[in-house]
C-alpha cells in the first residue's frame, strides 16, 4: 500500500512537472489535482512548458520508467485515440535502460538450465551487449564453437510490470468516470498494453514467433532471421544464433559499403508486403534498434531482423479487403473503395456509400497531385482511418498494428532512398498475391485444403440427395416452389450427382474422367436449380 501511495505521488509530481496536469479532465479527484498543482514546486521547475504537448508527454512517460515507455510505445500505435502529432512524438521512445549486473544474468541463466553455464557454453561475456526496460542480451559462444546472443528477463520485472499495470488501471477507471475518458477507453488502452507486456515477459513466445518468421523466408535473399538454440531457450532465457551485420540506423557505414541503396529501400518495402499478403505473418515492432542489413553483396543487400515480441497478422478477409482496397486506391477507384469498407463490415452495412465515396476522395485527391517521392501512404492510411471513424467505423487492432508497422516501413525506405516509388514497389506482390486468392488455382488449392472434409461428406450426399429428390417429387406444388418440383436440372443435377459419388466410391481409375465430369454436369445443374428457385 505504502509503496503504491509512492507511486501514486511520483506520477502525479511528473504530470505536474510536464504540465500534463492541464489536460486531465475538470471532473472528480483530478480536479483537486489540477487545483493543487501550482502548489508543488514541481510545477515551477524548468520542464520545458514551451514545448509541444507530445514532446512533454514523451518526457514523461521516460521519467516514469520503462514500464510507462513501454505504455507510450503502445500508444503510438493506436491513431484512433491519438492525433498525428502525439503519435510521431511517441514513436520516438526508445527503451534506454541501464542494465543490470552480469553475474546476475549468469545466476537468471544457470537457474533456468538447472546447471552451471559451463556445462553449455564455452564462453559469456558477462557485459551487457544491449539492454532494454524488459530484458537484456548478453553474447556467448557454444562448445561448437558458435557464437550465441542469449536474452535474459529482468530480475523482478513480472513483479514491477504488475504493480505499474494495477495503478493503470486504477487510473483508467477514474478517468473512465469523465465524459472525454469515457471516449478514449482507458481500460481498454491498459487491457491491451497488459496483453502486450504478458506476451513480451514470456520468451519462449518470442522465440516460437522467431522460429515462424526464419521458416517463411527460408533461403530467401530478402530477410535473414538467426536460427533459434531451443535447447538454451525457456521462460525467462532465449539463446539464439549471433548475427554480423550493419544497424540500419548507421547510414554512414551502409553507404561506406558501396550499398545500393534503391535495392535497399526496395526490398524493405517487398518484405513488409510479402509478411502481410503471403504469410500473414508479420514483425510489428520494426524500428532502427531492430533491424540490420547484411552489406557481404552491397549491390544486392539482405536485410536481417532481431526482437519478435510483437508480432500481426490479418484473417483472410482482412488480406483479401486490404489488397484490393490498395488496388482500388491506386486505380483511384473510390466507390469501390468505399463498398469494401461496407462488404467488410469495417463500417456499418447502413452506410450511404456515395456519401463514404465523397470523403475518401477529399483525402486521396491530393495525394495524387504530388510526386510519388512526396506521397506517404502511412499517413494517407492514417487519414483514410480518421475518416473512416466518422462513419462509424470502429478501427480493429490488427488494422492499426498494421497501419503503423506500413508507416514505420515506409518513413524506413524514404530515408534511405528519398527518390523510393512505394508503390511500383508494392504493386507486384500484391498482384501476385491476388492471383493467387481468384481464378482456378485458387480453387483447386481451396479444395485440396479442405478436401479431409469432402471425405467425411461425400459418403453421405447419395442418400441425403436421394431424400430431397423424392421430398421435391411427392410434395404438392405452391405457390413459392411451383415450376421447382419435377424440375428437370434439379433431377438431372442430383441423379448425377449420385452417379458421380458412386464413381467416387468405387475408385477405379478409368473411372477418373468421368467422374469428374458427372460432378461438373451435376453441380451446375444444381447451381441452376438453386438459383431459379432462389430468384423465385
């Protein structure tokens, strides 16, 4: 209790300082604390109050900690809460902590083998090589000879996180109280930082993601991902395989490399859409700190990526309305944009598309009036969601965590290469990606998919389409289904449909082709009848 009052008056002795104090709503217990503030002389110290609001709220959530950074870092993923300058301003934190010592990473280590250090590794430079507000790396070498990173949790981070998230919420639930709380859903702004932070205390879920990643751009010239030692990995320890490459973030060295820096931008750009579109699978959390780039063939660089805690993905019908939502755009068809928000049920099915139509192109007009070096799609997606929500459009996690994964993505290949045309970039794999979802591939591999499922099913359609043939023959006609009985597609169709599943039982292979073509025979006349019978 006492150490949660401590808390309590730290954070408040921050929002003063920062003068954060001004914004928390006229209502309740915050009211005394906006009375109370010019009390403190925390409001008088020098805390920058001629800079930006985003700027004081990124300074202090760094003076609360890492467990606050790591709040603002989830915050700047969510612009349906936040405006565009609060979100740029949050996506610069950075977790800077100091790290602990490393003969208690050895202890962390040890303890989580359940022997000494030595029966695994040859080597393990007890200094830290990187240390973040979770966890932090330390390098090792293997009796193999193979050199290892290995990612220790915090000692008594569960314990810190769990303490800072239940004051969260205490605080949610009395903002919650005021009319603005209300509207920014503070609970559920904590409920999902909770989530994010159980996800990241865990390891063996970060090394499962990382494993996921390495299988899908196996032997691929794009993305390297460094193998994982599942044998060194649990709980609170991840060993994986040391990789030797170039930060992103040190331009100078990349273009001391002779780096071709337009294949550079280019492929950064072609991994993001092929994480999303082929896999849906893909990293979220991709900044500078992250990412690396192995220069070995500068005229054809590789990218290599670290850190998998945060990991999306999209359902099918998400990929399939996004991709042709990025088509339609660049054809600069809005009403179809507009329908498949309404086909998604990304807004509600009552919405007048004309009017949904109008606003979308009062926000992408003016974009294409630009040169394509000058056009950022991240904040047209940003834009195009801000509309959205004034039809009602609720914005689903996985679209966001997308939204500003494309931003971080982009904003990456423009420093990179100012002249990067995005979209001629882009524009193939999702092509490709279509392909593949329309057409008869699509169906084939639909159907060999569920085909376990046809297996169960097909025994059964002999009897089940002998019993709707006879109900359709002794029932009287009505008025609704008068023309359906006696119906010759309906009977062609079915007695053909049983002739094809007979073949199918039998298996004999002379009977493949006509199997398949009493099946094709039988489903379009019952396709036929289904729609005669539907329409009337």
């Amino acid at each position: 209790m006492l150490a949660s009052a401590r808390r309590s008056y730290h954070i408040a002795r921050v929002l003063i300082r920062y003068r954060l104090h001004e914004y928390l709503p006229d209502e309740g217990i915050f009211r005394w604390l906006r009375l109370a503030a010019r009390l403190h002389p925390a409001y008088y110290r020098d805390a920058a109050e001629h800079a930006t609001l985003g700027k004081r709220l990124r300074l202090a959530l760094q003076d609360l900690g890492p467990i606050f950074v790591k709040l603002g870092q989830t915050l700047s993923t969510r612009p349906d809460l936040l405006s565009p300058d609060l979100l740029e301003e949050l996506s610069k934190l950075q977790d800077q902590v100091p790290p602990f010592p490393g003969d208690e990473a050895r202890r962390i280590i040890e303890t989580a083998l359940g022997e000494p250090l030595e029966n695994h590794f040859a080597d393990f430079d007890e200094t830290a090589l990187a240390s973040a507000s979770v966890a932090q790396v330390h390098t090792a070498t293997l009796h193999s000879g193979e050199n290892v990173i290995i990612k220790v949790l915090r000692p008594g981070v569960e314990k810190a996180v769990a303490a800072d998230i239940a004051l969260m919420y205490q605080l949610a639930r009395l903002a919650s109280c005021t009319g603005e709380g209300r509207r920014l859903r503070p609970v559920e702004v904590v409920r999902e930082f909770e989530n994010t932070m159980a996800n990241e205390l865990d390891l063996m879920f970060e090394a499962a993601n990382a494993s996921q990643l390495r299988a899908n751009f196996t032997d691929s010239p794009l993305l390297y991902v460094p193998e994982i030692h599942w044998r060194y990995c649990r709980k609170n320890i991840l060993t994986m395989e040391r990789i030797y490459a170039t930060n992103i973030a040190d331009q100078e060295a990349i273009h001391a490399a002779h780096t071709n820096m337009k294949v550079l931008a280019e492929r950064g750009v072609e991994i993001f859409f092929t994480q999303v579109f082929r896999d849906s699978f893909f990293h979220a959390d991709m900044h500078p700190g992250n990412i690396f780039v192995d220069t070995t063939n500068p005229e054809t660089p590789r990218y290599c990526a670290i850190d998998f805690g945060i990991m999306g993905s999209l359902t099918p019908e998400d990929q399939h309305y996004l991709a042709e939502n990025f088509l339609a755009f660049f054809n600069r068809d809005y009403r179809r944009v507009a329908e498949l928000h309404v086909e998604s049920g990304w807004v509600p099915g009552d919405t007048r598309v004309t009017d949904f139509e109008a606003a979308i192109r009062k926000v992408s007009e003016p974009i294409f009036g630009k040169p394509i070096k000058e056009i950022s799609f991240g904040t047209f997606l940003i834009s195009l969601f801000q509309t959205a929500r004034r039809f009602n459009m609720h914005i689903q996690p996985q679209l966001v965590l997308l939204q500003k994964t494309f931003f971080n993505v982009e904003g990456l290949g423009r420093r990179l290469y100012p002249e990067l045309d995005l979209w001629t970039t882009a524009k193939p794999v999702l092509e490709a990606w279509m392909k593949t979802q329309i057409g008869p591939r699509a169906v084939i591999k639909q159907m060999r998919y569920h085909a376990h499922e046809y297996a169960k099913a097909l025994p059964q359609l002999p009897l089940l389409a002998s019993r709707v043939l006879q109900q359709q023959l002794d029932q009287p006609p009505s008025p609704r289904t008068r023309g359906a009985s006696g119906n010759p597609r309906l009977i062609a169709g079915t007695l053909l449909l049983i002739a094809a599943v007979t073949l199918w039982l039998t298996a004999q292979p002379q009977g493949a082709a006509q199997h398949t073509v009493l099946s094709l025979m039988a489903a379009t006349g019952l396709w036929q009848w289904l729609k005669k019978t539907s329409v009337n």
